[in-house]
C-alpha cells in the first residue's frame, strides 16, 4: 500500500458530526471554505453554484420545523433500523435538524445547467473537506432540501428562481467526533 499523504488522511478522517460546540464561525472562515469549494471540477466549466450563509437560529430553526413532517411523510414505510430511529426522532418537537450548528450553508445549483447536481456535490464535498482540514465539523442535511416547496421560504433566503438547493450543510466546532464505521471491502473490476 501506498504511504498515506495528509490529503488521503483529511479525507479518511472526516466524519459527518451531529453535536456541535456553541461556538460561531467567523464569516473568514466560511469564506475560506467556500473558496475550497469552488475548486471543484465542473462540468463545461459552468460552475453552476451559489450559496446561501444562514447563522441566524431562528431561520434555522424555521427550516427545521417545515422540513421535518415532510421528511416523516417521505419516509413511511421504511422499516430499516436507521431510518426507524431518525423518524422518532423527527417527532420531537424539540428536534433540530441542523443539531445546533452555527452555520448553515445551502449550495444552490442552476437549475438549467446539465452537471448541476454532480458539480455541487463536489463542490460539497471539497467544503466539507476543507472545514475538516480547519477543524471544525460539517454534514450534508439532505432534509432541508425539501424547504423548496415553500415559496415565502425561498424568498426569505433569497434563493433565485432559476436555482435550486443541492447541498444544504453545517458547519461548526465538533463536541464529539463519531467513530468511523467499518469500511466494506470495494468492489473492484479490473478489464
């Protein structure tokens, strides 16, 4: 095997971090995050992208409440053991699906460019790679996509009509890093 580079090290430690310290981020920070996403590759070099930074809690917390029997609704019926915890969870009133994260930001593709979705996720990706590098935490909140059947919603978050949400994420100083789950052995076909 190879000898693992600090690159290789970033990407097989980074977890997706669900307990969050009640510290802010520095809008240098997010802005250096960013900046790392926007290295990613695009399709047609069209970097279709745009990001929404929400640090405000209350709008947070809206998101949170809309998206959260929506999600319940989308997933009755599925009975596996993880899905069955999280949809208690989603019960709770108290619940957040943003786990207290200071910061939420939303990555929005355009919706006419072709690789939108593959070019954000990367872009996501890089984001939270790079915020791992800096020390503090993230996690992609697929749930908060469903925020765009909200009309006044995507209003207040200013999101153009012409663009949708692909990869909403936290960010914030971890109180707990997960252990890493045990890796499947890849499925490799060599010709």
């Amino acid at each position: 095997m190879i000898e693992e580079n600090p690159v290789i090290l970033n990407i097989k430690n980074r977890r997706s971090v669900r307990n969050y310290a009640d510290r802010s981020v520095s809008n240098e920070v997010i802005e250096s995050i960013i900046d790392a996403g926007i290295y990613a590759p695009t399709g047609f070099g069209i970097q279709p992208w745009r990001f929404v930074v929400i640090k405000d809690r209350d709008i947070m917390k809206k998101i949170s409440t809309h998206c959260k029997p929506r999600l319940l609704k989308q997933l009755e019926g599925v009975n596996i053991d993880a899905a069955v915890q999280f949809k208690e969870m989603l019960k709770k009133e108290e619940f957040d699906i943003f786990y207290n994260a200071p910061v939420l930001i939303l990555v929005l593709g355009n919706k006419y460019a072709p690789t939108a979705d593959f070019d954000c996720a990367m872009c996501a990706q890089n984001m939270m790679l790079a915020a791992h590098s800096m020390g503090l935490g993230s996690c992609w909140i697929g749930t908060a996509c469903l925020v765009q059947d909200d009309p006044d919603m995507l209003k207040t978050l200013k999101i153009p009509e012409d663009y949708k949400v692909v990869a909403p994420i936290i960010f914030g100083y971890g109180n707990t890093v997960p252990v890493a789950p045990p890796r499947n052995d890849p499925v490799i076909t060599w010709i």
